[in-house]
C-alpha cells in the first residue's frame, strides 16, 4: 500500500471506532495525539491490509477496537476436584475471589465416559478433576450458582453431549431457561485423536453428536459456544507452536464444514465457535501465533467458507499457561512461569485466561497456590497498564515477522493436510491423517526435539539443567486426594440407582438406543434420559451400543 492509502485507511479506523460514541465511548476523550499512541501512527509503513487496524479485518490486533480499554479479559480458572462439595466450595472461594466466570475440570473417569463405580473407574475417582455422574451431581456441583447468570466452561469431550444435556437440566431446575444460558463446551473430538487421546466411539459418531449440538445450541441457545476448538492439549503433547496452529485451526475449519453440511448458515454459527490456546514460555513466539490465529481463520472464513458477517470471521479464544512448562525442581520458579506466559496472552488478545498454579506439576492446587495463580492475573489486570493500550506490540518489526513466520508455518501444515485429503476437504485430510497416524507422528519427532534440547542443553530450564542450586526450595506440601472420596460417591451411586424409577430409566435409554440409530437429533433425547435419572456412563454405554468402540490403529 501507499503512504496515501495508508494514511485514508487510518483515517477510516479513527472514523468508524475513535469518532463514533455508540461505538466505543472512550475514544470520545481522546486528542489526535492520544489515539495515535494507543493504536499506531497513520503513516507507519507495516503493511495495512495484513496487519491493519484494532477490530478491523483481519483482526491481527484483536477482535475488538479497544480491546482491554472496555473490554478486560475474563479471569476464568480451571478448577474441580474431590467431590462435588469440595469443587463447590473451590467455586464460590474463587468468584469471591474476584474470578469472572467458571471452568470445569472433570475427572479421569467422567472424561472416559464412565461411572465412578465401574471397575475402569477404580483410584481415579475425584483426582484430576470432580466426579459427575448423574444429574444429581451436576445440581450439587453448581448448589448457590445461578447458571443463568453466570458463563461457565467445561473441558470434556468425548461425553460432552451427555454433560452438556445434564447442565441445561441443572439449569432448568433452578429456574432459567436455555437461552438464558451462556459457556463454552469444549467438544473438540479432533484434537482427542489428535493428542489427547479420550474417546468413545469411531469419528463419525463423534461427528454427528457434535453436529446435532451444533445445530440445537442454534436453534435454542443463542449465548452458548457449542466447540471450543482446542490446542492446549495438542501443544502439552509436545507440539510446536506452529503445529499447535495449524493442527487446531485445521480442526475449526472441519467443524465449519460439519455445520455447512447441516445446512447451517456460517455467518449465524460462526460467531459461536470458540478456541483454547496455549501460552508456552517463548514469550514473542506465543504473541506471533495468536496474532496469525485471528488473521488465519478472518481470511479463511471469509475466502474459502464464504463468511460475510465479520462477527463469523472474529477469533475469540481462551487461553491457559502451560502446564508442561511447570517443574517439579524449584517449584517457585513456576509463580514467574505463568507470569511471563500469562502476559504473552494479554498482549496476543486472548479473551479469557487461566493461570497455572505453582504445584500443579505434582498435584491438584492447594487453596494457597490457587489463589496465588489468581493474584497473577489480577497484578497483571490491576497494575502494570497494560490495559490501557491497544495491541502496543503491533507494527514492531520483530513481532510482525514472527507472526508472518508463524502464518507461514501453519500454512504449509494446512496444504499437507489438504494433501492428505480423498476428497478435497479439510475434514477429510484430518480423518486420514488420524487414520495413518500422521499428527501423531509429527507431534512426536516435535517432542522428541525438544527432548533433545533440554538433555544437550541447548534449551535451558531454570532449576532442571541450569542454576540447578541445593535443592533447599524443592519440598512443597501438596493437596492429597483423600480414598473416602470414592467410597463415598459410589455409595451415592447406588443410593441413586435405589430410588430412582427404573423402568422410567429404562424406557429412556431404550429410546435413545432407538435414536441412534436414525438421523433424529440426540439432543433431546439426552436430556430426556437425564430427567430419567439415567447416569452418564449408563447413557454413553447406550450410545456405543449402536455406534460401537475406536481403537487407533498400529502405527508402522
């Protein structure tokens, strides 16, 4: 572009968003001097149409125009553990706390699709997450949370139909309504045959229930984010930040696809796909990506997709530390970890953000270290400013190259994924990449690198193979999952399945049963079996009944 066109394009920004009250109030009360500062000069020479302007297409400096001025990310941490009264408490500690909105973390067994007193179920009841297995729970579990008023995540995949019917349920009972309600649901099944490796059934039935959630979030509940697509999991397998990229965006473009071919407008759905990054320890390259994250999927929605409306072209995505760049060694080192990958998130534009705790490589977080993960947002909210400019790294020669870099990357790993495609689709390259095994071997040969790295120690890590010390710091006293929490709910368990009514439950599962194997949407029929008092594993084992089990193929 021209230092003309640059200067009308600019000129554009300030008329649309800076001199536009109802737009933006805080612009009003700025001088021509003052808004340059806080978006960038009207002659600076990056080029305007890759890198733009605030909440202008392609959205490399964020989605919206003022970005944290009006709009200050949401502080939501991860949090469940124990028994539902347990992560209830941990709940309402943390909303007292300051906490914006809630995140669930279930544990091994409800993300496995199975009851807590399945013998699969045994030592893992309660560990790494809470445990819900009947609606009874889930309205435990949110006991003095209104759901209509208050947006709520949950990190499940493989069941997430099946919590998520539990969940409207739940909110039912309280009294709202399903529009009322506003969250995210994770249900990003790519990335677990991707990575993470939970699951219940082949893909294709995956596909289908996310399709069918896809289309009665659309249809009944206008606030919900049906999928957000995932690359946190994918980046704590071992991944690059190029592979993290281009493996999710690949997998958001899929579920476009999926809703294209309901016959779902892009431009009515599309606003409401979401996205859950990771934000690792190499400060410049995590702000690259996620700047290359909003200017890969504005372009692709809009030149492949055929998006229109600029709400579907938006990358709204959740951002979390990483846990894999946690150590064991030298644990407080860890409080200045998140810290700096925190901060990467804010200046990328994240628009939610969890912090890790310090101990969480050894355990679940002890209140302390929770609230001290929470602090770490507030400190970085509250008093370093950084909320008061908009995209302040924007136009920096290094930054712009490494987003360019990034892009560049992810591109390439995008027209292998085409490569691998029978059909031309990005859903198709994605099957037969699961198939062949091909991510996983990528993100693999990525992790063995990294390996190789920190054992030459060409990568240092503070306390691990550099600045080793005395170890005098080591010892942390962490939180113990106590045994008597799955004595506990299995009995609960059972006293469920006592007096509940069970030809009524019977009835409903056989429907569903029934259900499956039409083209009818699931949905409802999932949230009738939970008013019946049908558990979650009981509704997942119907379900594999007609769908069948996955088992990943031998890779050679």
């Amino acid at each position: 572009m021209t230092e003309d066109e640059l200067q009308r394009a600019a000129q554009e920004w300030q008329r649309r968003y800076a001199a536009t009250p109802e737009r933006d109030a805080t612009f009003t009360t700025l001088s021509d001097v003052e808004i340059p500062a806080l978006v960038g000069p009207h002659n600076y020479t990056v080029d305007a149409e890759r890198v733009g302007f605030p909440g202008v297409y392609p959205f490399t400096r964020g989605v919206y125009p003022s970005m944290y001025r009006t709009r200050p990310w949401t502080i939501r941490q991860f949090a469940g553990f124990g028994s539902v009264e347990d992560t209830n408490r941990r709940y309402h500690d943390l909303l007292e706390a300051g906490q914006h909105g809630l995140s669930v973390a279930f544990d091994m067994p409800t993300l496995m699709g199975r009851d807590s007193d399945e013998p699969e179920s045994e030592g893992e009841v309660g560990h790494c997450g809470v445990a819900v297995d009947t609606i009874d729970d889930m309205e435990r579990l949110f006991d003095g949370i209104p759901l209509g008023e208050i947006t709520t995540s949950m990190t499940i995949n493989a069941p997430a139909v099946v919590v998520f019917a539990m969940y409207c349920v739940a909110a039912e009972r309280q009294g709202f309504d399903l529009p009322s309600l506003g969250g995210t649901l994770q249900t990003d099944i790519h990335k677990e045959y991707i990575a993470q490796k939970e699951w219940l059934f082949p893909p294709q039935p995956h596909l289908r229930l996310i399709g069918d959630l896809m289309e009665f979030t659309t249809a009944n509940l206008p606030r919900y984010h049906p999928i957000s697509i995932s690359g946190y999991h994918i980046r704590e397998a071992g991944s690059t930040a190029a592979q993290e990229l281009a493996f999710t965006l690949a997998a958001g473009f899929s579920y476009v696809e999926l809703g294209q071919s309901r016959g779902l407008d892009i431009d009515t759905f599309g606003p409401r796909l979401s996205f859950f990054f990771d934000s690792h320890i190499d400060f410049f390259e995590e702000i690259g990506k996620f700047r290359a994250a909003r200017r890969i999927w504005a372009r692709w929605l809009k030149e492949r997709y055929g998006a229109t409306s600029e709400k579907a072209m938006l990358m709204r995505f959740h951002t979390q530390t990483a846990g894999v760049s946690l150590t064991a060694q030298q644990p407080d080192n860890n409080i200045v970890r998140t810290a700096v990958e925190a901060l990467a998130a804010v200046l990328g534009g994240t628009q939610s953000l969890h912090t890790n705790a310090l101990d969480e490589v050894l355990a679940l977080p002890s209140d302390k270290a929770a609230r001290t993960a929470l602090r770490t947002q507030q400190v970085i909210a509250e008093e370093t400013e950084v909320t008061s400019a908009i995209d302040p790294l924007g136009g920096a020669w290094f930054v712009e190259w490494m987003t360019d870099k990034v892009e560049a990357d992810a591109e390439a790993y995008f027209a292998r994924i085409l490569d691998l495609s029978p059909d031309g689709t990005v859903t198709g390259g994605l099957l037969r990449g699961i198939e062949s095994g091909w991510f996983s071997s990528e993100i693999a040969d990525a992790a063995f690198a990294y390996q190789q790295q920190l054992e030459k120690g060409d990568k240092k890590l503070v306390g691990v193979n550099v600045h080793t010390g005395d170890g005098a710091d080591d010892e942390l006293e962490v939180m113990r999952i106590s045994a008597d929490v799955e004595t506990a709910q299995d009995a609960r368990l059972a006293n469920y399945r006592r007096r509940r009514d069970q030809a009524v439950t019977q009835a409903a599962l056989d429907r569903l049963k029934a259900a499956c194997a039409t083209d009818d949407n699931l949905i409802p029929v999932i949230m009738d079996a939970v008013r019946a008092d049908a558990t979650l594993g009981e509704v997942c084992a119907t379900m594999k009944q007609v769908f069948g089990t996955y088992r990943e193929p031998p890779v050679i």
